[in-house]
C-alpha cells in the first residue's frame, strides 16, 4: 500500500549559507564570510547524504534544490560531487530536476557551464528588479543590464531558467509594474517567481519599518490592485499562477517546489534545512542547526540535525493545508481526511463557497483568485472546522 507522502514525491533540499551580501529583507538563514573552506564543505555535505541515503535508501528522488544563501557562489566541482553522490545513492526519476539559485552579480559564463557539465539542469535567478533604483533600494549589488546579461548567459546554458521578482516595492505604482512585469515577460522566459514585498522582524528592513523610516510601502488597496494586475498580465502572456506567487508556461512549473506543495518527503541537509520524512510509518519534522560553523562541526557525530519532531495527524493535516492551497490545482479532501484523521466540515465548505472563497469540485478543494487574497484566513477557518 502506497504511503501518503508518494503522492507529492522525494526531493532533496541543499543549503548552501553564504552570500556576497546581506540584502536588507532577506530573513532567510545567510551570512557573509571573507574565507570559506569549499573542500570542507564539500566532505560536510557528502557525509549528510550518506547518513540520509541510508534512511531512504530506494526512493525514487524526483528532485534536487540548491538554494541559500547563494549557491552559485558554490565551486562547481563541490556541486559535481554532491550530485554524484547524489545520484550513487538513489534511484533518480528520468526527468530528475537539478535546480540551482544564482544572483546576477555571481553569474559568469564559465562557471554556469561547469554548473551544467556537473549535473544542474535549471537556474533560479534572484534579479528582484529591473530598474536600478529600486535595485539600489533593496540592496542588490547588480544591476538591471546585469541582469539581463546574467539571464541571457544562463538561456544560452541551460533549457529551463526561472527569475524572481519582488513586487510592492516602496513608491512602485500600478503603472511601473505594468511596465516591469511586461519587460520580465518579455525575456524568452517560461518561470516567474511573483513575490511581493513582506517586512519581516530581525531583518534590516523591519528594523526601518519599526522606526518609521521604511516609507511609501502600498496601502492594502494598491496591494490588491498590484495582485490582481500581475494574475491579468501573466494570464495574458500564457503564464497563469499555478501557486499563490509562481507563474509557468505549461510543463515548466517548479518540480521541486511542488513536492513541498503537494506534501511530499524530502532530506533537508545544511544549516538551517527543514525536511519532512516518512519512516516507519511515521512523519518527521527534521530541521539542521542554522549556524554555518556549529552545523559543519557537528556533521561527523551525527549532530548536525536539531532533534526530531514527531507531526501528530492534526499537524500533517493543517500542513496539507497550509501547503496545498497555496496551489491553483487545490487538495483532495479524501487524502486529507485519511491523512488528518477528520474530514473537513461541511458547513464551512458551504460558507466559503458561497461567499467565493473556494471551489470543490468532487474531491477536490481549491481556493479562488478572491479567496487567494485572504488565504491565511480560510485555512484558518477550514483548520478549526
């Protein structure tokens, strides 16, 4: 009998911590070092997929995600190795994903054809931007000619190239991002990562906003005008959102990114890497130390990993529907009621349809462009029926 988590897929998650710069709304788990040892790295993470593989040893892994921090800043040959390993260890799907993050002000020619040689065979671009100023104002060190010299070298190596974009800048308008978003759009590209804007506490930004200095963020009404246009013109281009803030041409959604939405397994190995594992029967939550150093040294004695916690059914069900209806293609209510141990209330679901929250059609729950808006609150509403 198949496990729940075959339904979403495996996928393995490398983190990779270190960056040119700090960016100043960036709360994820990076830093900035003058000296980094790749040939230490390098045994670090090779050690990490033997102690995993041994836990999983015979799933078919659909997917490989080098993220950061900033993995192009990665030596080629550590990639090489990691995926050699990689594939030494498991099964790989035909169409096994090998995706890869760069920045614009990392990318050289020379350096995405060895990314390429050693296995990588897709790059997600952090471009943010394509107007200086605000390039300027997010604290990016390239810029907008860059690039889009940086995309057109990434085209000219690999098939399948993605680019974010944060939107919901301070001072942006309806009509800059018209202009913005048709220029992305514009660039032979079949993956757009559509972000807007958050203000998260710990991070440079926040500490503004708390001050009152970061001015001329949207009001809730542009924010929503901001959404509604990025859905019109990308339906228009031929890449509708098939999650809240990922738009693709059909075939070039993030295969990756749609294991974690479909609530799927995956190994997260580096500091600060969160994974979801199935093992006998039961579901983890796995989640490394996020200090570079302490998860590095800790690495050898198996104490690189925080301890395990144990995901109750009620904590798998609110995950699927946390995760699952973030996607335009929704959950099926059957798999959440084995998986949860409860089915989803009948009188809530009449209630949020009726007011054009979602839609069920048979088994299958999604939300509606409305309800997309409000998102947190009908999971909210549909967790606590």
């Amino acid at each position: 009998m198949a496990e729940d988590w075959e339904a979403g897929g495996f996928g393995l998650y490398l983190h990779w911590p270190y960056c040119e710069a700090k960016c100043p709304y960036c709360d994820f788990n990076s830093h900035v070092s003058r000296q980094i040892d790749q040939s230490a790295w390098c045994t670090a993470y090779l050690t990490e997929l033997d102690r995993a593989a041994a836990e999983t040893r015979g799933r078919i892994l659909h997917s490989v995600f080098f993220g950061g921090g900033t993995p192009s800043l990665m030596d080629p040959d550590t990639v090489a190795q990691v995926i050699a390993r990689i594939r030494h260890h498991w099964p790989c799907a035909n169409d096994l994903e090998v995706t890869l993050e760069a920045n614009p002000s990392s990318v050289e020619a020379g350096r995405f054809r060895a990314f390429r040689d050693a296995g990588v065979n897709r790059i997600s671009m952090g471009i943010q931007a394509l107007n200086d100023a605000d390039l300027r104002q997010l604290g990016r060190l390239h810029t907008a000619q860059e690039a889009m010299a940086a995309f057109d070298i990434a085209r000219s190596c690999f098939d399948r190239v993605s680019f974010d974009l944060i939107y919901a800048r301070q001072g942006q308008s309806l009509a800059d991002w018209r202009t913005e978003l048709q220029l992305a759009l514009s660039m032979a590209v079949d993956h757009l990562s559509l972000y807007q804007l958050t203000i998260e506490q710990g991070t440079a930004f926040g500490d503004r906003y708390n001050a009152g200095k970061l001015r001329g963020l949207p009001d809730d009404d542009l924010s929503a005008d901001l959404y509604a246009l990025t859905q019109d013109i990308c339906g228009a281009h031929g890449m509708p959102a098939y999650e809240v803030s990922n738009h693709a041409r059909d075939g070039a959604q993030s295969r990756h990114n749609l294991i974690y939405w479909r609530y799927g397994d995956y190994v997260g190995i580096g500091p600060g890497a969160h994974g979801r594992l199935t093992l006998n029967g039961q579901r983890w939550a796995t989640e490394c130390l996020s200090n570079p150093d302490r998860w590095k040294a800790g690495v050898p004695d198996r104490m690189a990993e925080k301890p395990r916690q144990l995901l109750s059914l009620e904590d798998q069900g609110q995950e699927m529907l946390l995760m699952g209806l973030r996607l335009k293609e929704g959950i099926d209510m059957h798999r959440y009621e084995q998986l949860s141990g409860r089915a989803l209330s009948p009188a809530t679901l009449d209630h949020l349809s009726s007011i054009g929250m979602i839609k069920t059609d048979k088994n299958i729950l999604s939300v509606l462009n409305q309800g997309v808006m409000v998102l947190n609150q009908v999971i909210s509403a549909l967790a606590a029926s």
